[in-house]
C-alpha cells in the first residue's frame, strides 16, 4: 500500500488504458478520478508497444479529460516477458538477499540476467523445510519496462512505480475482500490479450502464471464468424449492438460458448498444474476481473470446469465514490475492468 501520496493509477492495457487516481484518508480511499479510453487495434501486441504515439496521446486525453493534475504514475506489465516464481532459499538477511539474488536468480529466468530486472519479496522466513524460506523472485525485460516507462515520460509525466499486473489485482483484492486466510482463493484477470491468474492461500501469493490468452479472441472470433467491424465485435461480445437484421444473436452465443471453453480450459490447466505441486489443493473461490469478466458464458464456463464459485470481482467496493459526481451505474458497469489500475492507484514513490 501507499506511503505518502498515492501515485496515479494507470494500466496500459492492449485493448485500452485505464487511468484511476484515489485519495487515501487514514485507513480508507475515496475515488478521484477514473477513465478510460479504447486504443486502436493492434497498438499494442504480445506486450509490445506498435503504435506508441496512440498510447501517448491515449494517456494524455486520460489526463486532460479527468483533470488529474498529479503526475507520479504507478504502472504495470504482464506476459511473456515477466517471470514469476516463488523460491526456495537458505535463510537470510534482506540485506544478504539483495546482494546473491543476481547470482540465485541466474538459475530461475530463461533470459540473460543483464536483460532483466529483479525484484525479491520474502514471502516467509520459516519454510516448510528448516533452514530455508520462501522468497518471491519477479524478473521483467528491461526493454519492455523502458518502453512503457519511456511513453508515459513523452506524455509528461513521472514513473515511480512499475508493478506486475498479477499483484495489482492482489492489492486491489485486499482493499476489497475480507477473505478468511484460512481460505485458498483465486485471483484471475482476463485482458485482452493476457490472462493472469494468481493463487492466495493464507493471504500470500502461492501460485502465478501469466496466459497469452483473452478477450480480444472473442472479439476476433466475432469479426470471423460474422463478419462485422472490430468495433461492432467489440459490442456484441459485451451483448450490445444487436439491432441489425443481419447479426443472429444465437450466432453470438455459440462464438461466445466456443471461445469461454478455450479460456476455461487453460485456467482448468493451470489450476490442475497448482494443485499438483501444492500441498492444500482445495480451492475456496474464483474472483474474475478485466473485460470479458462481463461476458456471463465465460462466468458460468469457468465455475462449470473447475467446479469452484466464480464472483465477478468489484475493485470500487470498498472505495467511497460519493464525490466529484461519479456516475454510480457506470462505475458499476466499468467495474471488472478497473481491477489493475485501482491496484495500482494504491502504490506510492515510496512503496518498495
């Protein structure tokens, strides 16, 4: 959580960016300002910025528009070019942590290490094995964080904090949620173009992996099947746009059917995969945010392969949005879609 002034929040996404800006009064938040605003196709791929002008000009309408004149901005990264793994070690200081972290690191990322950077959190001083403790090990492309931090610079602002987006959620979540710890609950993200999933068992992050999988296959499988626009994609997948003669709406729905099974399967995958290496398999609840969180087929596929409760995750529920005339019924509609840019609203400068 933030130390000193939160920074603002603000989750470059592939599909669009969301920006949200929170004001922090003892131990509760009240809402400043959030926006978002749809990017072109293709301006962002496989977490690669394409179209870099568009994201600066994206953030800087953001900015404009919601009259945030606060310019430390926390972000965040996920993909292929981040690796997460929780890790065994020998006990140690912080301080002796940090300085053969570079050399225990070497052995865990698949990157050279001087293309990376590196972040360690103990999770726990006392593993299940003595003598050891479980350090969480975050390793992101140096050039990915560069390009990110480099459009948010352009746009005229200051990057202080670079998250995960996985631990955004996490942060969102713990502001939100009063979840007994002795309960293992699931945290999954669905963007455009990455799922990320995160296991919390007795409130620390056990299990987490990032899917190069999510809404944007709907959108692109609606366009194929039916042949419409993006944007008239965009629209029936969230169930608008069904006014013209030529769209079948029992066309929609089996494209909709047909792609929740792809998602649901690789979460059944990845969820088998945890339950295989943990010790506590037994999962309580699924919480989904992102986009396609709105999509009911995609809900009820999910609960039905893992045989888990899915909620629809709401990042505002413990957030006072009572003033500067927030429109409640939008912010509700918006909801899912906000996850990681609360999360991040939350960090500060000096957050470390």
């Amino acid at each position: 959580m933030a130390k000193g002034k939160p920074a603002v929040g603000l989750d470059i996404g592939s599909g669009s960016i969301k920006v949200c800006w929170l004001k922090q009064a003892k131990k509760s938040y009240s809402l400043q300002a959030f926006g978002m605003v749809q990017l072109p196709p293709e301006a962002i791929v496989d977490g690669a910025l394409m179209n870099s002008t568009a994201v600066v000009d994206a953030i800087q309408e953001l900015f404009q528009a919601h009259k945030i004149k606060h310019k430390e901005v926390a972000t965040s990264v996920s993909g292929h070019s981040v690796i997460i793994k929780k890790i065994n070690l020998p006990q140690m200081t912080p301080e002796e942590l940090e300085e053969s972290i570079q050399w225990e690191a070497e052995q865990y990322i698949p990157f050279d290490i001087n293309d990376v950077n590196i972040d360690v959190q103990i999770l726990n001083t006392e593993s299940t094995q003595a003598g050891q403790m479980d350090v969480l090990l975050v390793a992101a492309k140096k050039d990915m964080v560069n390009d990110y931090t480099s459009v948010i610079m352009e746009a005229g602002l200051t990057p202080v904090v670079v998250d995960v987006d996985a631990f955004a959620v996490q942060n969102m979540f713990e502001i939100n949620y009063e979840v007994p710890r002795s309960e293992t609950v699931v945290l999954i993200n669905i963007g455009a173009a990455v799922t990320n999933i995160n296991v919390l068992a007795n409130g620390v992050s056990t299990f987490t992996r990032d899917i190069s999988i999510g809404g944007g296959q709907f959108t692109d499988a609606i366009q194929k099947a039916l042949n419409v626009s993006y944007d008239e994609a965009e629209a029936l997948k969230l169930g608008g746009g069904q006014d013209t003669d030529a769209v079948v709406p029992q066309e929609v729905e089996r494209v909709l059917q047909t792609e929740s099974e792809a998602i649901a399967n690789e979460v059944q995958r990845s969820l088998d995969f945890y339950a295989a290496t943990s010790a506590d398999a037994h999962l309580a609840r699924i919480f989904v945010s992102g986009g396609s969180a709105k999509i009911p087929a995609l809900i009820k596929t999910i609960e039905r392969r893992t045989s888990v409760p899915v909620e629809v995750v709401n990042p505002f529920r413990n957030i006072d949005i009572s003033g500067r005339g927030f429109d409640a019924d939008y912010l509700k509609n918006i909801a899912p879609m906000a996850a990681v840019s609360v999360g991040l609203a939350l960090r500060g400068p000096a957050d470390k």
